[in-house]
C-alpha cells in the first residue's frame, strides 16, 4: 500500500498529425511521465507553454485520453469507473479543478453562494439548514463573506472569484485539486493572499495540491516537491527547497534566472529611453 494520492506511471501522450505543412507528424506532448503527490502534500509542476503540464492535467481530469500509461487518485483508477450520472460523481468527489480564469465556470446568472449551494445538494444528503451552515463555512474558509456569496460573479474581484472558485473546488471534499496556473492573472498582492489561503486550507483539511505553473516564485511559496518540465519530459524533480537552493539541469537554472530579485527594474529599451528624453 502506498500514502500516494497520485500515482502516475509512465504517462505518454501523441496527438494526431495536424493538417497543414506539417500534415502527417504526430505532436508527442507526454513521454514516459511518471511521479507521486503524497497525502495533503502540495507538487508544483513547472513549465513554459508546450512543456505537457497542462496535458497532465487535462488526463487526470478525464478531459483527454492517454496514449499510454496509468493513472490511480486515491487508489482509485477514474477511468474505470464508467461514464454515468454516478461515476461522474465520483470522479468529482477525487478530484477537483481550478482554473486561471474561473469567471467562465461559474454561471453568470447565478450568484456563487448558489453554485456552492448546488455542488453540496448533488453530493450530500443534508438539510437545508445544514447545507446553509456548509456554504457560510466554505466561504468563511476563503475569506469570502455572506453577502459576497449573494453576488454574481462579474461582481466580484479576480480574487474574490478565485477564492470563490476554490470554495467551490473543496465543498466536495475532493482528495486532489488541481490549480492550473491559478494566481498568474492576479496582481502580485492578491497573488500572496491566494497562496497564503492554499496553505492554510491544506493545514485545515486533508487536501492534497497539483500546481501548474511557470512562476517557480509561485511554487516556492506554497509546494513541498517540484518536477520540472520541458517537452513532455521531467528533466529534474526534487524538494522545493533543494530545487531552488541548488537546481542540477540547466533549464531548471535558467528558469530560475528569469524569477524577478529584489530590487530589480525592468529595462526599457532603446526606443523607450529615446522616447523618455
């Protein structure tokens, strides 16, 4: 028996050849993948764009397919569990998604109070005064008062819909949640909440987190172990501390180099300084 939530074994992903000029070469976007998230640990998976993260993701959920390789939440292998009403839910009860932009996964129509409200009457059997109590709780849990929980999402801040959004994420219980670069839209102050937040949940529940991100500034607030990924590949994987204190590849190193110091000022360019004079 492992204390695994996640266990992925040699994970592999082609896509179909596209139609174009390169009409006929099939896109390799996972490799041999493979990597474990223990119980409430946090796993930051770091990448540019292309890098396979976002593929990970998308299988785990149940969004794409694998070419190859296997996949268990919990123990659980998802894929197994059949394509109705009921293995959709529970397949939603191991594991949870929160996007960079979650305006869209909300109804507009609805305030998100109400959208907590109905993930709670699908998944449990509760009264309604009980049901009342478990989204003042959740959205006391992500800083979010009663009255933001009567408000429309287009009413909110982009943090208070991605709080919203994780409140949402944990009403049912979910063992995994996967952030898909979930504070890259936020300024830098909201940023720092949403990540102290996470922390804090993790601390509170028993959630375990996914983190996809190309911010490694991101991933040393909050993860415990990172893998880095560069075309379908891990090239380095290791504690957060060690990743950062003493990367080994030199794609990790230069992911570092591109993280902002203190004190640091972007240059403007020539065209810019011209324009300034």
């Amino acid at each position: 028996m492992t204390d695994a939530v996640l266990e992925v074994v040699d994970l592999r992903k082609t896509f179909p050849p596209r139609h174009g000029p390169r009409r006929g070469v099939g896109v390799t976007a996972l490799a041999g993948v493979s990597f474990e998230l223990e119980q409430r640990g946090a796993l930051g998976v770091v990448g540019e764009s292309g890098s396979g993260k976002t593929t990970i993701a998308r299988i785990i959920m149940g969004l794409e397919e694998p070419t190859a390789g296997s996949f268990l939440i919990g123990g659980v292998d998802p894929r197994r569990l059949g394509r109705g009403t009921a293995a959709r839910k529970q397949r939603a009860r191991l594991v949870q998604m929160v996007f960079q932009d979650p305006y869209s996964s909300f109804d507009p129509r609805q305030p998100v109070g109400q959208s907590i409200r109905q993930v709670l009457r699908l998944h449990f059997d509760l009264t309604p005064a009980e049901r009342e109590g478990r989204v003042a709780t959740l959205l006391e849990q992500v800083g979010l008062d009663e009255r933001r929980g009567r408000t429309l999402p287009r009413d909110l801040s982009g943090g208070e819909r991605q709080r919203a959004a994780i409140a949402r994420a944990l009403a049912v219980e979910p063992q995994l949640v996967i952030l898909d670069e979930a504070v890259s839209a936020l300024d830098v102050s909201i940023q720092a909440q949403i990540l102290n937040l996470l922390s804090e949940l993790r601390q509170q529940t028993t959630v375990s987190y996914m983190l996809l991100t190309h911010d490694l500034a991101v991933v040393r607030q909050v993860a415990d172990d990172v893998i880095v990924m560069r075309d379908g590949h891990i090239v380095e994987r290791g504690a957060a501390d060690t990743m950062f204190d003493k990367p080994q590849h030199p794609y990790t190193k230069l992911l570092l180099s591109c993280v902002p110091r203190q004190g640091w000022k972007p240059q403007r360019t020539k065209e810019a300084r011209e324009t300034a004079m």
